[in-house]
C-alpha cells in the first residue's frame, strides 16, 4: 500500500471511530450529522465525500466490519466447539470477550438492527442471515441433531441467531447491581441457547402436523398430552 493510500484508509476509518465515538454518548446513528463526523475524526466536511457519498454509505461501512468481528468471534466459538468440544457456557464466554473488546462496534450493531436508517437495518438483516447460515452449516458438520434435515436445521439456526442479536443491547449496557445473578445478560443467554438445543434434539422437524406430536413434544411445549 502506497503511503497516499494508506493515509487515505486511515482517514476513512478515522471516520467511522468518530461515529462509533458520538454513539458510545447514547445517541442513534441516524441522529448523527455529516459536521459532526468529520469534526471528531478531525477533517473538513467536505472531506468525507473523497470516502463516503453520505452518511448511509457510512453506515454501511460500519455494518461491514462489525460484520468481520462478529464473524470472527463466531469462528473461534466454531473451534472450540470441533476441537474442545466445548459447552454453551464457555462459548458465550468467548463470544461475550469479543463484544468487549470491541464494544463501540457491538453498541452500533445492537442498536441499529432497530434504527432509523433503512439501508443499514437491510444490511445488518443480510448480515444476520449469514450468520445464520453458517450456524446451519455447523451443526450439519457437528452432527448434533442428526434427526433434523437442512431445513429444520435452518430453522434451529435462525432462532439461535435471533437470540443472540436480541440479547445485544443487554449484553452491551451494564447490568443494574440490584438484578439477580440468574437474570444477567450472560446467565440468561446461555439459559436460552441451552434450551433451544436441547429442544432440538427433542423436535421433530418440520411439516408433523401437531395432532401427531410425541407426547415428549407436547410436554416439552407446556401442554401435557390429555389422556384418553
């Protein structure tokens, strides 16, 4: 990289610190103003178009490499899974490390799969797909729900995924001191993922008709199955 191209990434990525920064005060990106941006990452305004046709584009940038951090977090839950053989418990540790460790990424991510700007919740939803599909991949490789073809699979996934990105802005903000041990952030989600394996391995798959349903499925659903 020439020492002109270089210099021009680093103002581009000084660009997307300083929205990252103006977030970390409690504000949405979609609040955020070109003037602001550029006066924290310490250029022109008019300097921000030699990187980003706007703010959305901006966005978009900032979805991209939350998006390479999620994903590398995910991979070293991946191999701790195949070569630990690792419990619940100890790859949301790994994951939760990651988010803080890069927490300005994770705030912007877990409030902006809800915010203002259109182009950006479209993104992270694809983001969050592949994500997903990865998982899918996964447990076909891990072979843990071997009853399951790769469309329950998907379904399997998807829940897990949606769990985790719902879990994010309670993952990020501190916990009140006066909330129980077993209402944490952390506690809850690996309740949660816990209980969405262990249902797996007891589910059916797709397209039973719920008039068919094990008596096990039926209890595992908090209906009991009525005697005859």
């Amino acid at each position: 990289m020439t020492p002109r191209s270089e210099q021009k990434q680093q103002t581009r990525q000084a660009l997307m610190d300083a929205a990252l920064t103006l977030m970390e005060s409690g504000r949405g990106f979609g609040s955020l103003s070109l003037r602001e941006v550029t006066r924290v990452a310490g250029i022109v305004p008019t300097g921000f178009y030699r990187h980003f046709a706007d703010m959305d584009e901006l966005g978009l940038a900032l979805v991209a490499e939350v998006g390479e951090t999620f994903r590398a977090a995910i991979r070293q839950v991946r191999r701790h899974e195949f070569e630990m053989r690792g419990m619940i418990d100890a790859s949301v540790r790994i994951f939760l490390a990651e988010v803080a460790a890069n927490h300005g990424q994770f705030l912007f991510l877990a409030r902006e799969q809800y915010g203002g700007s259109q182009p950006v919740r479209q993104a992270i939803t694809a983001l969050r797909e592949r994500i997903t599909s990865d998982l899918a991949a996964d447990l076909k490789l891990m072979n843990r729900m071997p009853h399951l073809d790769d469309a329950a699979l998907d379904v399997v996934s998807d829940l897990v995924v949606k769990t985790v990105f719902a879990t994010l802005p309670e993952l990020i903000d501190p916990p009140a001191e006066t909330l129980p041990a077993h209402l944490s952030a952390e506690a809850k989600i690996i309740q949660q993922l816990r209980f969405i394996m262990v249902g797996g391995k007891h589910w059916q798959g797709l397209g039973k008709p719920a008039t068919q349903a094990a008596p096990q499925e039926c209890t595992l659903a908090g209906n009991a199955p009525k005697k005859s």
